[in-house]
C-alpha cells in the first residue's frame, strides 16, 4: 500500500483507536493520540544558545556540599512583584509556558526579538493576536494573592466571589466556633517555575495579610511524580496539591508546592531541591518559620523527598514518601533492559513456546507477569497487523509484563534525543534543532560529546541475564546463552533515530511501526542463530548482538550531582504505599527495600524509616501525619512508630518489629507483612546484581575464575566456557566488588559507618 492510500487508513484506524478505550495511551504519554498543535509555541531559542555544544560532565563536590547562596535573592516577594531565578545551574532553552494552563494568564514579555512564546495585548481579557507585545523566554508572573473556598462535598476549591458568601461554601468546626473553609492562596514564579502557597485564612482579611489566625505554624511540602524531560514551564493550581491535603488544611497545615517539583516536568533533582528551598525562603520570609516542615508526594514526588532531604539537609524535617523509588536514574539501569528483553521474547525467541507465557518471562525479568492482564499498546499494534502488515509483525502472546504494561513509552521518552511526545509545543525549526531525553535535559551533569549529544549511563556489558534463574533449574543452559549472546543494547544517542510510534510520533505509515524501538537497538548481525546451536554447543557458528558502555565520567556525575540516593538522611520518614506488584504495576514494592538497604549501608542502622503497606484503596496517609506530628514535636520517635500492613479495608495484618523480615536483608524468616505482601525483583536482581539496585558499571571477571568461583552455583559450566567465552569476551560481572563508577564515599559527604 503506498503513502496516499495509508492516510485515509490512518484516520479512520486513528477514530476507531479513539472509541475503543485508548485514553489509557494518553494519559500515559500525556498527550491525544493526535494532537491539536497548542495555541501558542515557543517560536525561537536565545541567539548563541547550543544544546548540541559540547561539556565535560559535572566533576565538582557532592551537591549536599554546595549550599544555595540565598543572601543573593531579595525575599519575600510583595504582591505584584516577580520571583527571582537562580541561574547557578544554567537556564535550559527551550522553555514551554504554561501559565494560562494554569488560570495565571499570559506570562510577562521579557523580550522583543521573538524568543520564546508570544505575547498579545488584552481587551476585555481577550487576546488580540493581531496585537503583538513581544515574547516571553522565561515565563514570569507578578506574584498574586487571592481568596479560595471549598467546595462543600467535594474535595475542590473555587475562587472566592467578591459579593455573599457561596452557597456551596464548606464550613469547618474550629476551636469551638465554626469558620468558613476559606483559603489564602498566593500564586506566582519563582525560579521561573509556577508556584502555590495556601492556608486557612479569614476571607474578611485583607488578602494582602501575612497572618492567618488559623495557621498551626507546621507547613506541607507537596510533590507530585510522573516522567519529563525539561523544557517546560508545567502548570500548577491549588487544586493539583490541596485535593487531598484537604484534612490536614482543616487542621491549619500550609501547603506549598511548584511546578518544579513536578517530575513530569523534569528530573533534574538538582534544580528540584534549589526551586524547593526558593519557595520556602519565600514562605518563611512572609509567613514565618515553620515549626517543621513534612514532604509528602507519589512516585516522583517520592523521588524528590528522598533526594531533597539527602542533597539540602535541613529543607524538609520528615516525609511521607509514597509509592517511592529511591531514584529515578537507578531505575533506568533496569527499565532501559526492559525493551531489550520483550523484543528478545516477542521476536528474537517467538519459535520458543516458552516465552508465550508471561509468566515464564518473568523468571527472567523478575517483574510480576500475567497472562491475564493486557498492555495499551496490544489495541494499536493489532490494528497495524490488521492493515496488512501482519506478514512483517509479529502476533503477541496473551498478558503482559510489568515492563510492558507499565513502563513501555518510557524507554524512548527518556532515551531517544529525537523524541519528544510534546515536540508540538515548539516551533519545527526550534525542535528540530533541540535534543531531547533524560540525558540532555541534565547536560550540565552528564555531559556532552563533541558528537553533540550527551553522555549516558546505561550499560550492560558483562551483564548475565537470567544467571538466578539458570541457578534455580528455570532456565536450561542453551537458554540462557541464546538469550545473553541475542539481548543486545541501545544505539548511541548520535545513531538514533525517530521513533516508529504510529500516531504518537506523528507518522503517516503503519508499515514501520515498533512497539519495541527495535530499530534503535543493537541487534545480532545477520538473524539470530537458532536455539539448537547452543544446545549442541557449536560455538563457531555463534553470532552475538552487542552490548552498550555507560560513560563512566558521566556514571560518577550522577553520583556527585545528587541524582542517586545513597540512603544518608536521618530524619522521621514514613514509606507507605498501595501493594501494586500483582496489577503489574511499575510502583513496585521492593522499590522501598531498596531504600531501607541504602540507608542501612549509609548509617549503619534504620531507625529512622517507618515501612507501611495496604490493599487498594486503604490509604494510612492521614495517619502518617498525626505520627510524624508526635514524633517531630517530642523529638523523640514514638512508640507508635513501628512498621506495619493492613487489608484494602483497613483492617491490621501486622506491625511490630520483624514484620519485614526476610532473605532481602539476610534474615533467616518471613516476616508476615512480607508474606502477605511478596516483593518482585528487577532484571538486573536476577542477573545477579544487589537489590539496592545502585550499580551502574559491574567490575568484570573473566569466564574462567567466574567457574571457578562457583558464579553458577550447582550447574557444571565448565562444558560451555567457550560459548560463554565468545558472548561475554570481556568477562562476566562481579557484583560483590560494587560500581566501579562510584566515586570514593569521602567525596560523596559519606562518613564510615562505625
């Protein structure tokens, strides 16, 4: 079928993806299957400005080490004045506005040569686009104050009208008296990020007040997850961090939060914590000091608390981390091997009937795998096969993994310079010009080449995929070997090419498409050799695909940079989150063992952390509140504080010590939480890596001392060396030697554990 007769194919394919439940894609990819083009884009970039100009990567102290200078902004900020920005890490170009997504209207013109997002006049509040006032690169705001009410049975607020009181208005019980649910929400940029301040106040106030008689001096810090790669302002309302803060506002808790501290924004920690620290030397400087502050946030937002409170000591007094990871780029050593391994099983291995069971995939990748649960992608990939391209793709077996229900699209979305699923916010030549990816949003971090794109830190060189599983009689040696000389890796960031997402890219071809990004990998040359070559061990007839190298200056800069937990904090942290694992999930539940095992290799003890899980939709989020509030008054942690599971009703499991216990930490029993609630593992774990899951460049062995050393447990594989010779020539990973890439613990701010 040729280009013209594929459009009209497309279109009516594209409608009926649209009545057939893809808004599971959307919301996952956070854009419409095909996109209206945003009313305004960013037009052009600063004159100079390069992001394909090449530098080193970030070589300087740990980030804890480098304190923000805040005697160089001019706090508080009045009505009517602009935040400041902090330039100390450079500014990233291009930067999307979204102020008027967020009800602030048109940003401030900052300059009259076309760069960045236009600005018109206004009559009437209308926009007058014959009418240009100039542009705006940094999106800035006057600060504004303004009253909100709540909405009585719902968990929403609305602007407070300037005649009589609503008649929806919520009304709270206060000290004996009963008040109306009023909030004093200050709203502005600071560090060219949209930020929310709000806490109970009297609407016969002026709202110009810096007081608030409801006020219990204790502010919440709200941070909200996702995945971004820069570049955007991103919005923020009050509505986006009060909705279900909406029990501990009624107690007199202020609440803070900012668009950069959005990770679908960005994950750039760095700037993260700095933006973080902005906004509450606002909030002191006008309001006052907090007693204490609490963080709280979901996924990211568990990310940022976790890193916030290692890089800026002091910022925040305890946190609520839920649905945590320790980090998002020690995730990316694994969940960039996740395409890798369901293409090999999709494609590379489908005359294998194993891997048509989900299930047996899983005894490979770790992740939770089910043949009864479906990914997104499935609905438009039958769709393409349906079109006539059923001879070139592949059929999928039924279910999914955790990996590709939950983390497909993240791989290129964080990998591939050339892919953006919001490339539409900027004009063509801006994005064409632009690189996209994790890995050049942090290019003050990573680095760049003098290829002109940045450095990056996934590599699997000498990893063996599947070796527990080996171990443990799940997998047959040729299996294992036709899996590690075919896994293969991703192209350099210069060879990659735009990825072959249907619709979600922009393409006008169903012929091309990749669930995968297959045509972005390392592939063995010529096809794979079939699996009966290994089981008779012909090694001179053996082809292996080949393996990425992280950059090891860019490895040791995510370490310094602040990116990675290493678990140093000691302050109150309570991790609770919903059991996912079995709903394949990408919040997985040995994401928080992780984090217990780094602050016990940083401190030596863990008495700090509180672990807590449920059943959905049981949510002890309230109750974590109420025990860090007595655990940061007295000083002291509570009795009360101790880990614990209960049902999806609420209704208790367990708590006490040992309810955890198990082989994850060395002990000798299942503790009942962790039986009630079994954690699943990574690739990696199963490749042999440590559960801390902090390991970016394995120290290598060669084959022989491998066998010798007992790598492979009770199989003899002293038969195969030669084989295992030819697919890892290099040598096979080490673990127990740790990251060759991480600096020395003296040069992270790490003192001996004694």
């Amino acid at each position: 079928m040729d280009k013209a007769g594929t459009l009209p194919l497309l279109l009516l394919l594209a409608a009926l993806l649209a009545l057939s439940g893809c808004s599971e894609i959307q919301a996952r990819l956070g854009r419409h299957l095909l996109p209206e083009p945003p009313e305004l884009v960013v037009e052009a970039l600063p004159p100079g400005y390069d992001p394909a100009a090449p530098r080193p990567s970030y070589g300087g102290p740990h980030a804890s080490q480098v304190p923000l200078d805040l005697s160089g902004f001019d706090f508080p900020i009045a009505p009517g004045q602009v935040g400041p920005v902090d330039t100390s890490l450079g500014l990233q170009y291009p930067f999307a506005c979204n102020t008027e997504d967020s009800d602030l209207g048109q940003p401030l013109v900052d300059n009259r040569e076309g760069i960045g997002t236009p600005v018109f006049e206004e009559r009437d509040g209308v926009k007058d686009k014959r009418s240009l006032l100039g542009h705006s690169k940094d999106c800035l705001l006057p600060t504004r104050l303004d009253y909100f009410y709540k909405v009585e049975g719902r968990d929403d607020f609305r602007p407070w009208p300037e005649d009589d009181d609503p008649e929806d208005l919520a009304w709270l019980e206060w000290q004996g008296q009963r008040i109306p649910f009023v909030l004093r929400v200050e709203r502005g940029t600071i560090n060219r990020f949209i930020y929310v301040i709000a806490m109970l106040a009297d609407p016969e106030a002026p709202v110009t007040d810096s007081h608030s008689p409801y006020w219990n001096n204790k502010l919440i810090y709200h941070f909200k997850g996702g995945v971004g790669i820069g570049k955007r302002q991103g919005r923020m309302s009050l509505g986006s961090i009060g909705s279900r803060r909406i029990e501990q506002l009624a107690q007199g808790y202020a609440l803070a939060g900012s668009s950069g501290n959005v990770t679908s924004n960005h994950y750039n920690m760095w700037l993260a914590a700095n933006t973080a620290e902005l906004v509450k030397a606002q909030f002191a400087a006008r309001y006052g000091q907090p007693d204490y502050t609490v963080g709280i946030g979901g996924s990211g937002g568990a990310v940022q608390q976790y890193l916030i409170a290692q890089n800026k000591p002091g910022l925040l007094d305890a946190l609520i981390p839920q649905y945590s990871y320790p980090d998002m780029i020690t995730q990316s050593v694994w969940a960039l091997d996740c395409e890798l391994l369901e293409y090999y099983f999709d494609v590379t291995a489908r005359d294998n009937p194993r891997w048509q069971a989900q299930e047996n995939r899983g005894l490979v990748m770790g992740v939770a795998a089910s043949s009864e649960v479906e990914h997104e992608f499935k609905k438009y990939y039958r769709w393409a096969r349906m079109a006539g391209f059923g001879l070139r793709l592949p059929s999928l077996p039924p279910g999914a993994t955790e990996c590709s229900k939950s983390w497909r699209g993240l791989a290129p979305l964080t990998n591939n310079p050339h892919y953006s699923h919001r490339a539409h916010h900027y004009a063509p030549a801006v994005a064409r010009k632009e690189r996209f990816s994790h890995w050049h949003d942090l290019a003050y971090v990573y680095g760049v080449g003098e290829d002109g794109y940045a450095h990056r830190t996934h590599d699997n060189v000498g990893v063996q995929y599947g070796l527990d599983a080996l171990i443990r009689g799940q997998l047959s040696m040729a299996e294992f070997l036709h899996l590690n000389a075919n896994i293969g890796s991703w192209k350099a960031p210069k060879d990659m090419v735009q990825e072959k997402l249907w619709v979600l890219t922009g393409d006008d071809s169903l012929a091309g498409v990749s669930i995968w990004s297959d045509h972005n990998m390392q592939k063995t040359p010529g096809s794979p050799v079939p699996l009966r070559v290994f089981e008779r061990n012909q090694v001179e007839l053996v082809k292996t695909a080949p393996r990425s190298r992280g950059h090891m200056a860019a490895m040791a800069a995510a370490y310094r940079s602040g990116h990675v937990f290493l678990g140093n904090i000691g302050i109150p942290v309570i991790d609770l989150r919903h059991y996912l694992d079995h709903e394949l999930d990408m919040h997985h539940s040995y994401a928080t063992l992780s984090s217990w095992l780094r602050i016990r290799a940083a401190r030596g003890q863990v008495d700090n952390l509180v672990i807590w899980q449920s059943g959905k939709p049981y949510d002890p989020s309230d109750k974590a509140f109420e025990l860090l509030d007595e655990w940061l008054t007295s000083g002291r942690r509570p009795a009360t504080a101790r880990d614990a599971c209960w049902t999806d009703r609420g209704e208790l499991i367990a708590e006490g010590e040992g309810v955890w216990n198990g082989t994850w930490r060395g002990d000798a029993d299942t503790g009942a939480c962790l039986a009630h609630y079994p954690p699943y593992r990574s690739p990696r774990n199963v490749a042999g890596g440590p559960l801390t899951g902090d390991l970016f460049k394995c120290a290598l062995v060669p084959v022989s001392e491998a066998i010798v050393r007992g790598f492979y447990g009770p199989i003899e594989a002293a038969p195969h060396r030669s084989m295992l010779e030819t697919i890892f020539p290099e040598g096979v990973c080490d673990y127990r030697r740790g990251d060759v890439s991480r600096p020395p613990d003296a040069e992270l701010g790490l003192l001996p554990v004694l």
